[in-house]
C-alpha cells in the first residue's frame, strides 16, 4: 500500500461513478445514489493518497503501458499534487454528499439525459486527477482535453436555451485555445529537452528568451483555464448555466487544477525564474482581483455573481505567486516560499468556500427555483440551516477573522509587506500599490457579501416562491456542512495547515518555512515573531470566553422583550419592495467606479394624463456589461471573421477551379521534388 | 543613508519636500481659481524656507538672499499679479470642472515613481545629504507639466508652468546650493516678466475669441471648416 | 502573568474610559459652539438607562440581529486588547499585529451591515449600502498608512513599531507626517464623524452608521453605542500611540505605568480638541463627495510611502 496505490484506486472509483451512471435511465438511483457512492469513495481515497505523500514527503513514479507503443504514460505522485488531490478530494466528498440531493430534481423532470450526467462527472473528476499525476506532457494534455470536454458536456447539459449553448460554446473555445496555448509551451521544452518526460524538460537547458516565450505561453494558457483577466470571459458565462454541484467542482477545483500547471510549469519545470515574470503575475493578479470583484458587485444573479468572485480569488492567488517569484529572483528564498505558501494556502480555502457558496447556491435553487437575487429574501426563516452554513461561506469569502480566508490573505500582505528588502526601488513602490488593491478589492468583496446574504437570507421575501420555500435534505445539509466546518477548522488552526503543506517548498525551492511554525501551534509568525504574529486558537478563544461572560451577564439580569413594527416614517404598511434590492445596495459603488463597466440606464417616467405633475409609473432598466466584451472579445471576434471571410474566397464552389487547384499543386510538388 | 542618522535640520528639508509634492499634487485637483493660485503662493513659501533652511545648514550665506527673493516674489509678488488679474477678468469665482480626478492623482502619483526611476542612476553618485530630494523635484517639474496639459484655462496653463520653474529652482537649491546669484536673479526677473506678459495676454485673449477656454484658440487656425 | 494580568486590566480601562472620551468630546463641542455642555459623565448614564429598558425587536427581525451586539462589541474588545494603550510590550499585542486590527473592525462593520439588512425596510438597507461603501474606500487608505509605518519599524506588531518609534528619538520623517493626516482622515470616515456622517443627526438623507442601528433598543442598543465610542478610542489611540508615543510605559515599574496612563490622558484630550475643531469648521460633504474624501486621504497615504521609498530608504 502506498501513496499512489490510493491514487490509482481513486481515479478507478472515478470512472466506476461515470460507468455505474450509464444505466441511469432505467435505474434512476443508480445515478442519485450509485455514482454518488463511488464519488464520495474516490474523494475519500484521493484525500488518503494526497495527505500521505505530502505528511510523509514521498514522491513516487510509475510507468503504465497505456497510450502510444513507444512512448508509455508517465506518472508521479509527489507533494505538490499530494496537496491538490487534498483540494479535489475534499470538494468531492462534499459534492457526493450533496448531489443525491440536489439530483432528485434532475431525475424527477426526465427531459435530459441522466446518463450523460452521471458518466461526464465521473470523467471530469477522473480527468482532474489525471492531470495531477501527469508526468509527461502526452498525458497531461490527454487527461487536461478529458476535462476540458467533459466539462463542456456538463456546462451544456441544459441546452434547451440558445443562451446555455452560447456560454457551453464560448466555454469550449477558450478551453481549447488555453489549451493549445499550453501545448505549445510543454512544446517548447520538449524541443530543448529531447523528449516529453517532464524530467527530460526539467533537465533542458533554456535561453533567457526562450524561457520567457515558454513561460508566456503556457501563463496564457493556464491564465485562460484560470480565468484571470482578460481572459476570464467564460467564466461568468459557463459557471451558472451548470448544475450547482457542477459549478462548485468547476469553480472550485478544476480552476486550481490551472494553477497546479502554472506552479508545476515555473517552479517545477523552467525552474530558473526571472523578476519580469513575477511583476507580469503580480499586476495581472491584482487587475483580476479589483475587476474580478467589481464586475461581481454588480450582478444579481447569484451564481453569475459567484463565478466573478472566482476571478477575484484567482487574481489572490496570482499575486501570491507573483510575489514569490519576485523574492525568488532577488535572492531571498524565505521570503519566496511565505508567497508561494500564502498562494496555497489561498488555493486551499477557495475551493473549500466557494464550493460551499456554490452548493448554498444550489439548495437555494433547489428550494425555491430562484436564481436572482432581487426576487430573494427571507431565507433565514426557511432554510435555517443552509442560512449558517451559507454564512460561514460569506464571512470566510470576505476574509474575516477567524476564519481560512483571512489567514491567506494575511500572508499574502505579510509577503507584500517584505518588499522593502528588495533592491529594486520601482519594486519597492509598486508593490505596496498592488497590496492597497488587494485591500481594496477584500474591502469590496465583503461589501458584495453583504448584499448577497443581506438580500437573499435576510428581509422579507420578495417573491411568492421564495416565500414558501423549503428547507433541503439531509444529503445536501452534510455536504454544505462539511465545507463549512473545514473552514472554521483552516482558519483557527493556520499553523497546523503550514506545517502540513511545507513540503511543497522543501521539494520545489530546497527551503522550509520554518519560522512560520516556530513558535508552536499557537503562534503563526510567518518571519519572525518581532515582525508579525497571528495567534487564531488565542482570538477564537478570546471571542469564546466574551461570549461566555455576556451570556453569564445577560441571563443575570433578564429582560424582557418584545416584537414590534419596524420604522415606517408613519407611511403605514410596509411591503417587500420597500426593501433595499441587490442593485440598488450596489448603486453607490456604481457611481463611483462607473468607467469600469459598460453602464446603459434607462429611466422613463409615465404621468397620469389627468394630473400631469403626477408620476404613476416608473421604469428603470439598468444594463451592466463587462468592459471586455466591447473592448476585447468583439472586436477580435470581428478580426476572425473578417479574415475568415477572406479566406473563403478560395472556396468559389466551381469544380473548374479546384480542379486547377490540384493541377497546380501537383505541378509544384514535382517541381520542388526534382 | 538611514533617515535617523540625518542631523534635525536635514529632516526638516526633507520633510519640506514631502510637502512641496504635496502642493503640486494639490494644485492638479483643484478646480477653482482663488485656492489654485493660494496654492502655487504655499508652494513658494516652502520653497523659500528650504532655502533658508539649507543656507542655515551649510552656511551658504548668498542662499538667505535667495530665499528672501523666492518668498518676495513667488510667494507674494506674483499671487499677487495673478489674484488681481483674476479678479480683473472677473474669473475669480470659476470652477474648471475635471473630468476624473482621481485618475489624474493616480497618474501624479505613476509620475513620481518614473521620476525616482529615473533620478535613480544620478541619486547614487551624489554625495550630498539631500541627494534623493532630486527624483521630489523632478516629480514637481513633471506635475507642473501634466497640470498645463491637463486644463482648459489659461490660468491654470500659466500657473503649470510657474510650478514647473519651482520644481527646477527647488532641485537646483538641494543638489548644488544655489545657483550662481546672476542666473537667480536672471531667472527670477525673467518669471515676473512672464508673469506680466501673461496678465497682457489674458487680456487680449479674452478680447479676441471672448474666452479664457485654450481650447477655442483653435479658431484661429487657416483651414475651413 | 503579570503581563497578561495587566493586559486584562488595560482592556478593562480601554472599555470604561471610551464614554468618557466621547463625554469629552461633546463636552468641548458645546462650548465651541458656544451652548451649555451636560455632563462629562453622561454617557455612562445613558448606557446604564439602556442596559435597564425593554428591547423592542422588529417583526421580521432574526438572529442575526439578535446576536450582532455582541458579536460587534466582542470584535471592539477584542481590537481593544491587541491596541497598546498605557504600556507596550503586553502579550496581547502579539496576538494579533495591525492588519487583523483592521480585520476585526471589519468583521464587526459587517455584522452591524447584516443587522440593518435584516429588518426589511429602506433605512437598514440604505445605510448598510453606505456604510459598505465608506468601508471600502477607507481601508486602502488604511492598509496603505499600516504599510508606510510598517515598511519604516520593519514590523505590523503594534508594539515593536511603537517601541521603535520610541527608540528612534525625535525624528522628522515626511512619510509619517503624511501617514498621520491619512490616518486621521481615515478615522474620521470609519467613526462616522463630520463631513461623512453626522453623529448627532437622525435624518435619513444625512446618515450612515444611525440608519444601519435604527431599529435597536435597549441593552443592544447600549452594547452598539458602547461599540462606537470603543472604536474611537481605538482609533485616537492609534494617532496618538503611533505616531507621537513618547510617555508610554515601556515596562512594568509603576511610575513607567503612571506616566504612561498621563501621558495617554493628554494625548487623547488634546486629539478630541482638534477632532471638535475640525467637525465644527467642516461642514458634512453629500454621500457622493466622500469618495472624493477618502480618495485625497489615500493620495496623502500613497505620497506617505513614496516619499519613504523616494526620500527616506536612502536610493
């Protein structure tokens, strides 16, 4: 038994969720709960595989006599993918125990196919952790086009609206040319290295320039499948059109999986990291970040709204590696593995809250059958518990103490903070620049959250079918739970996490963090305790005991109380859609970052004819467009055309000239022969 | 060389400095006429006392006469010339309305970064104390060049430029103590000068095209519309 | 144990010193403005009147507007103990360094944002909306004086950097001169004073912070004003301990303590002076100004970290 053992049972259970869901038509439960099953076996076993090879350090390789006669599948299972087989692996679990749930609704309509649902997860999932294992780029860009397609199949699952075919397509395209993009890069050090092992790259010699054009094209490539911007357009179009368990793998772990390829592509494999490099990863992070969260603050479609989120938390966990490979390159090592350990740890609990955002999404789906925020409210009385757990997510999306999201945050500004000990004084300014947009964008991510939760738990409802909403089933209860209490756990005990994850630098830089631990689990001091200190068990703690003495207070002296009517202005009754609604709690935030979006606003006021001063309707129409579809994707989509246009005038459709075409072919083919 | 290690007096220039960056960045935000030429008489003031300040430290006595002749005429002087035209054209309570000011901030503060890059290979082989008070100086020369750009009126043109010769008396000051007193008075006599064509100008300007807007000189151009 | 033991009783005087503050500082509002002043001691009676009365919960109202109080006020402490007040060098400090100071303050804006969601009507709603916005702006500005003070002591423990500012004797650094207008710009917007927000006020057009408390009574009221005059002490100590620290106890002898405990005293009294100056000069600016506010408040942070980079670090 070791490692990889686990891994390989893990990907067999993978494909037994995908193969057990073939009968699905017939045996629904076969899919609600058979795959289900075996997914939440493969989460278990891919977690066990991963934890052991990162806690114990092993790295392991294999060789498998599948794909080509000459060229054989190489695998390895070392502490970087241990540590994402943990990520896959968690949010797995949590989806299996989600999904026979929130499937029930699927296998209850009986339009679509359950088969295709069942056996594309079970290969997405398979696809995920293949990638992970991958030693040579034959089998990485086989297993990463498995969970490309895959996923498209996912994503289009509902493709009764031209709209989910739409976002399913664009999905699809910017899927592939990421991919191609990344191709072209294990390409490039496939030609320097003489073969496609990862160790024969890793052994290649490189020129400066060459390395960058590698490093270049594979940053596209995996940027594309990260979604950072600009290329980041598939992702609010993709996310929401998928089945909420779907877009909580999506959005959560196969977007790590393209952070996996870029860490494993720089770090592992060009090795030699340049400054240039990590300034282009920094300032290409913080722009996703702040735009990420701005174009989220203003959707009120809630898993619209999600998916921008990702952008921003992408853009997180960019500039964390960005600093990283800046402190690398100047010589401080230490430094460089707090960032690349912050990016991780970011890594880590992104794909645990927003998979746990996503699934509340879903229940909240599921229940009332309402994806806009402004006709949501009131949940807090219908789903009690999904309200907790869907709390817990906001407040560690929004890096709140205690929880995960604020302590990877907090190392990412401890790393930013480092840049005095740089020579370079342009670096020394434009960082703390970057790390006061983070600021920024955290500020306004909580900002957004508040609007979410605020809008759809609390209130009063604004609709009828959110009214009468009921709670979810226990299935989807523990999935949501699980996620949430993972988040508590991450975020009270960081020092634990840091000492489980610091073989990662160990294996890829040659340094630990030591004095990140140093002071025993209580204390994390990322570079020493003079400089910064964050103790969570202590806050927790602390939060505990003056809970405690304000309830030992509080019951001492009871008072009564009672339940009245809220201010009114003396106006009367007051109604739903008195209460502030999703775009209107965004609309000052609007104003003052207007330039950032493509903002058309309509107002139209009817009178009533009689009393013309009197107003008796007004209409707002409000349109929020993402700057880079004007900007970006439009006119490059015109540019193909055009071109293409041209080029299909060769296609005249007259036998006469392809005729000639041939002819003229063969004369120049026996030409250039002799 | 550490910042505590500096005597009293050397902080104190630097800390005016802070503050002469300050006033320029100020100068970009503001729309309104009066507080715009305040500002420009703040920024004189400070200039003065940094050079009382570096005369004091290193016993330059021909630098107190500088000051004296910067805070006569920059602080007061030409304030002065320019509140009375003001008031003369009758533009004393206009508001220049600016597109995005925090954008045009940001792009101060991205041009006071590209000036310390690009004192950077001058600011290690100074030898002085106040040698990174170059890359503040020239920060003020290039705020005062982005606020002519930037304006439509000619008040605030004129008053870019006047900050911009700041900047280069301020930098001249710090580095090398003063320039020759023959080229101090020159450069001073040459700015009242100006400063009086300016007033001249404002007014013919005004009777021409019936506007103090730079944009509408474009009347004047040959071709047909 | 000493320590711990006189950072407890520190929290402590921080918890029943900060109505004082407030009473202060209307006290010296009244007689600026040329009215007659009640009582120094006055907040501590309201407070005591609330903590009696009957709380009166809206109808829609949940939890989470039944358990925000404490959960802001537990925040508030919390920051409170992690800020040097009368000594350094306490243990709490090291619990939490200045960044999660901002974070705690953030977690409590939140909840106090969610409370004024829950109860349905247009007030909560429109304040929370406000207040989010406000919150955003100020925290680069906030960050990025941390950083200034950060990247000069080397550290984001509030008590290492104030110690260094105290080693380091009177030094005239334009990095802080601007970090401190930044600061105090920025504790004008987060405490809800004039030109953001009037504290006095209870029109609609006109407030933030009051539209998102509007509907509690009683002891939760109590515990969220608590709160409020909580946070502005924190924020005055932080001016005043940051930036001018002289007279702090820098051990545990008890004249070091009293000396400190003076000096402290001062240092606040002569804040809320210039605190009462400016709010009575200024005039509130409309909501969509403070934007304009709080963008020259981080100009004059960001100039603070240039002029550090630029002037101060030595090329």
């Amino acid at each position: 038994m070791s490692p990889l053992i686990l891994a390989y049972l893990s990907l067999f259970c993978a494909l037994a969720s995908g193969i057990t869901a073939l009968n699905a038509e017939r045996y629904p439960w076969l899919l609600r709960y058979g795959s289900s099953i075996w997914l939440g076996l493969c989460g278990l076993l891919a977690v066990g595989a991963g934890g052991w090879s990162l806690i114990d350090e092993i790295s392991l390789i294999d060789q498998v006599r599948l794909g080509l006669p000459w060229l054989h599948w190489h695998l390895k299972l070392d502490p970087l993918s241990g540590f994402f087989f943990i990520v896959v692996g968690l949010l797995v679990l949590a989806v299996s125990l989600y999904a026979p749930g929130y499937l029930q609704e699927y296998v209850h309509s009986k339009i679509r196919s359950l088969a295709s649902l069942g056996l594309f997860t079970g290969l997405f999932v398979f696809g995920m952790l293949l990638v992970l294992l991958a030693d040579d780029a034959f089998v990485f860009m086989v297993a990463w086009e498995l969970m490309s397609v895959s996923s498209y199949f996912l994503v289009v699952y509902q493709h009764q609206h031209s709209a989910n075919r739409r976002a399913a397509f664009l999905y699809l395209l910017m899927a592939h040319m990421g991919g191609l993009a990344i191709l072209l890069g294990f390409g490039v050090l496939a030609s320097f290295g003489g073969s496609f092992t990862f160790d024969a790259m890793r052994a290649a010699n490189l020129s400066l320039a060459w390395a960058s054009i590698a490093f270049a094209l594979t940053f596209f490539g995996f940027g594309m499948k990260a979604g950072m911007v600009p290329l980041h357009a598939w992702l609010p179009e993709a996310h929401p059109v998928a089945p909420s368990h779907i877009s909580a793998l999506m959005s959560g772990v196969m977007l790590k999986i393209a952070i996996y390829g870029l860490i494993r592509f720089t770090y592992d494999l060009l090795g030699d990291i340049q400054w240039q490099w990590g300034l282009a990863v920094l300032i290409i992070g913080a722009a996703s970040t702040l735009l990420g969260v701005l174009y989220a603050l203003m959707q009120h479609d809630l898993k619209r709204l999600l998916a921008y989120h990702s952008v921003e938390n992408i853009g997180i966990i960019l500039m964390g590696l960005g600093l990283s490979m800046i402190f690398i390159n100047a010589g401080r090592p230490a430094l460089g593995v707090l960032g690349l350990i912050a990016a991780l740890y970011h890594t880590l609990n992104h794909a645990l809250f927003k998979g746990l955002l996503f699934l509340g999404a879903g229940a909240v789906l599921h229940a009332s059958h309402e994806n806009d925020l402004n006709n949501m409210g009131g949940l807090i009385r219908r789903l009690p518990q999904t309200a907790i757990f869907f709390l817990i997510g906001c407040l560690a999306i929004s890096g709140l103490p205690p929880l995960n999201g604020f302590v990877s945050e907090w190392l990412t500004f401890q790393a930013a903070l480092q840049a005095p000990s740089l020579a370079s004084g342009v670096l020394r300014t434009i960082i703390p620049i970057t790390a006061a947009l983070l600021a920024l964008s955290a500020a306004l991510a909580a900002a957004c959250f508040v609007k979410v939760y605020g809008v759809a738990f609390l209130g009063v409802a604004r609709s009828h079918k959110v009214a009468h909403a009921h709670e979810v089933d226990i299935g989807m209860r523990a999935g949501m739970g699980l996620l949430a209490v993972l988040c508590v756990i991450f975020g009270i005990f960081p020092a634990a996490v840091i000492n489980l994850i610091d073989a990662i630098p160990q294996m890829l830089l040659g340094v630990k963090p030591v004095s990140a631990t140093a002071q025993g689990w209580l204390w994390l001091t990322p570079i020493s305790p003079r400089v910064a200190s964050y103790s969570a068990p202590l806050v927790v703690i602390g939060i505990v005991l003056f809970a405690l003495i304000s309830y030992v207070l509080m019951r001492a002296h009871p008072v009564k109380f009672r339940r009245g009517y809220p201010w009114d202005c003396g106006f009367g009754a007051l109604n739903s859609r008195m209460q502030y609604t999703a775009t209107a709690f965004s609309m000052p935030i609007r104003r003052i970052f207007a330039p950032v979006w493509d903002i058309t606003e309509q107002i139209e006021e009817l009178h009533n004819p009689t009393q013309p001063q009197r107003t008796e309707i007004i209409r707002h129409q409000l349109h929020v467009q993402d700057k880079s579809w004007s900007r970006l994707y439009e006119p490059i989509g015109m540019l193909v055309i055009a071109a293409a246009r041209r080029v299909s005038r060769i296609q005249t459709g007259s036998i006469h000239t392809y005729l000639a075409y041939s002819f003229f072919t063969l004369l120049l083919l026996l030409w250039v022969v002799t | 060389m550490e910042l505590a290690q500096l005597s009293l007096f050397n902080q104190a220039v630097l800390v005016l400095a802070a503050l002469a960056l300050l006033t320029s960045f100020l100068m970009l935000a503001q729309g309104r006429k009066l507080p715009l030429i305040y500002t420009y008489g703040w920024q004189g003031v400070l200039l003065a006392v940094t050079t009382a300040l570096v005369a004091y430290v290193t016993g330059h006595t021909h630098l107190y006469i500088s000051a004296a002749l910067t805070l006569a005429l920059k602080a007061l002087l030409i304030p002065w010339l320019l509140h009375r035209l003001a008031v003369r054209l009758n533009v004393q309570r206009e508001n220049e309305p600016i597109a995005y000011p925090s954008l045009l901030l940001l792009a101060g503060a991205a041009l006071v970064v590209f000036s310390y890059y690009v004192s950077l290979p001058i600011v290690q082989f100074a030898a002085s104390a106040t040698r990174n008070i170059i890359a503040v100086s020239m920060s003020i020369v290039l705020l005062g060049m982005l606020l002519m750009i930037t304006r439509r009126r000619a008040m605030a043109q004129v008053i870019g430029f006047m900050s911009m010769e700041n900047g280069l008396f301020f930098a001249g000051v710090v580095s090398t103590y003063g320039m020759p007193m023959i080229v101090e008075l020159g450069i001073a006599f040459d700015v009242l000068v100006a400063a009086i064509l300016f007033g001249v100008f404002f007014f013919q300007m005004r009777a021409s095209i019936d506007s103090l807007d730079v944009d509408r000189l474009n009347r004047l151009r040959e071709v047909d519309e | 144990m000493t320590a711990w033991l006189l950072a407890a009783l520190q929290t402590l005087l921080f918890l029943f010193m900060a109505p004082l503050l407030a009473g202060w500082v209307k006290r010296v509002k009244c007689h600026m403005q040329n009215r007659s002043a009640p009582s120094l001691f006055q907040p501590y009676r309201d407070m005591a009147k609330l903590f009696r009365k009957h709380t009166v919960l809206a109808e829609h109202a949940s939890w989470v507007f039944r358990t925000t109080p404490y959960i802001v006020f537990g925040a508030t402490i919390l920051t409170a103990a992690v800020v040097p007040l009368v000594a350094v060098q306490l243990p709490t400090t090291a619990i939490a360094d200045v960044i999660v100071l901002v974070g705690f303050l953030a977690l409590a804006r939140f909840f106090t944002a969610l409370a004024g969601m829950d109860i349905g009507t247009a007030f909560g709603g429109m304040g929370a909306s406000r207040e989010m916005m406000i919150g955003a702006l100020a925290e680069p500005v906030m960050l990025m004086t941390v950083f200034t003070m950060a990247m000069t002591a080397s550290t984001t423990n509030l008590s290492e950097a104030v110690l260094f500012t105290l080693n380091s004797g009177l030094v005239l650094r334009p990095s802080f001169v601007f970090a401190i207008l930044g600061l105090m710009m920025v504790a004008v917007a987060e405490t809800g004073r004039v030109p953001v927000d009037n504290p006095a006020t209870h029109l609609e057009l006109t407030m933030i912070h009051e539209a998102m408390i509007l509907e509690y009574s009683g002891r939760h009221l109590a515990l969220i004003e608590w709160a409020a005059q909580i946070k502005l002490m924190i924020y005055a100590v932080l001016i005043a301990n940051i930036f001018l620290p002289w007279g702090i106890a820098a051990e545990f002898t008890t004249e070091a303590l009293g000396v400190g405990a003076v000096a402290i005293t001062v240092k606040l009294m002569g804040l809320a002076i210039v605190l009462v100056v400016w709010e009575t000069v200024m005039a509130k600016m409309r909501l969509f100004r403070a934007p304009q506010f709080l963008g020259f408040a981080f100009l004059l942070s960001l100039l603070g970290m240039l002029t550090h980079v630029i002037l101060e670090t030595g090329g």
